[in-house]
C-alpha cells in the first residue's frame, strides 16, 4: 500500500481527498503543525507528496525546497492560484505534476496512478482507470475525465477508444478494429465502425478532445497523445 503525504490546510478539502485516495487503498497523512512538515515528511516517509501552494507559515514552494534537499519523492502541486508562474516555478523545484483547483477527482487519481506507475513500476490496470493526454479513462464505469469535464461513453465507443489508446501514436487499421470487435462478439459492420468512431471524437469534443483521434486516409484511425496547456 502506497503512503501519500497531503499537504493541505483546507480541511474540508483534506477530508473528501483523503476518503476518495483511500477507495484505492492508499495511505493518506495530513500535516497538523505547518512550521513542522518536514518533521512530518520525514516521519511518514511517504511515496509521494501531495502540497497545497497556499499554506500557513511557509508556502509549498518553501517546503518542496525543503523536501527536495532531502529525497527525490514525486511531488504533485495543487493551486487555486491562476498565475502560469506558479507552474513554470513548481516545474523548477522539481515537481512532478501541477494541478489547477478546482479538479476533477479521478484526474487527480489517474496522475497520482501514473506518477507512481512510471517511479515504482506499479501496475495500475487492475484499478480500471487509464491515462492519456491528460485524461483518466475510466474504463469500469465508461468515463472519460478531464480538467474540463467527464463525459460517458457507450460500451462499444469504450472498446474502440481503449483499443487505439492502447497503441496510442500509432496506426490502428480499421480492419484490425473490425477484427477485434468480431472476436469481441460485438459488432463487424464497416458503416458501424465508421459511426461509432465519429460519434466518440463527438463527445471528446465536450471535454476538448475533439482531436485526439484522427483519421489516417486508407489507413485507419491514430489516438495521438495531446500536448496539456
């Protein structure tokens, strides 16, 4: 089980972070005494670091220079603060993520998934949930969440976008689509196909992602990984 310090003095906040962290089992500690969290950071030895910018005392800039002199643990930053500097400076000090509040939950979830997937080799697929181009594919419950909102797919728009995800920046032919989905027992129509794929790239739209999947011209289809702004 992965231990995760929560640097955050919004107790409310604190609250519903830590009850939606621990439905994936993970560990959550918070901080009490904000002139302490390094003795607190070096207490709880975490496998990664949650930290508000905005803290009592000292901010998180203050205490990620502190962590930093002392472990390289992943650091994700969350602010309310609309200033592209706080991101460019976060980046700076060494952290490994930023996240503008307010945000979605299973986004927060999905980059902690994969910051700790890419550091400690975890496997996350048996969580359900995917990344890719900033958003959390959450393939149990049909849903597609980013910073911009969820959206919720059909089953088969799921299994089309799961299936070129999985080769993402690369050409997935829509023979090989069609081939999978007949071993799926889903469906083989090439109309079909073609409907199912325009209708998916229609509710990316909804949450910006109306590019993600495009069309090679007698090829196939490309999830391609977006640059995040």
């Amino acid at each position: 089980m992965f231990k995760i310090l929560l640097i955050e003095d919004d107790t409310s906040l604190f609250k519903e972070i830590k009850e939606r962290l621990a439905q994936w089992s993970y560990e959550v500690y918070g901080v009490e005494d904000f002139q302490k969290v390094l003795n607190r950071f070096t207490n709880v030895n975490p496998d990664l670091v949650v930290i508000d910018i905005q803290l009592p005392k000292f901010d998180g800039f203050h205490w990620c220079r502190m962590i930093r002199e002392h472990s390289s643990v992943p650091i994700i930053f969350l602010s309310s603060r609309d200033h592209p500097t706080d991101m460019v400076m976060s980046m700076n000090l060494g952290a490994d993520d930023f996240i503008q509040k307010p945000f979605h939950f299973d986004v927060l979830i999905a980059k902690i998934q994969a910051i700790l997937r890419r550091v400690y080799n975890y496997n996350t697929e048996v969580t359900g949930l995917k990344t890719w181009s900033g958003a959390a594919i959450d393939k149990e419950r049909n849903r597609v969440t980013n910073d911009q909102g969820t959206i919720e797919l059909t089953k088969n728009e799921m299994y089309i976008l799961l299936l070129l995800v999985e080769r993402k920046n690369k050409i997935v032919s829509r023979e090989e689509l069609i081939n999978r989905l007949w071993d799926d027992q889903r469906f083989v129509s090439d109309n079909t196909l073609t409907v199912n794929v325009n209708r998916l790239r229609k509710r990316l739209a909804e949450i910006g992602m109306g590019e993600a999947i495009q069309t090679k011209v007698g090829q196939g289809y490309v999830a391609v990984e977006m640059e995040r702004t």
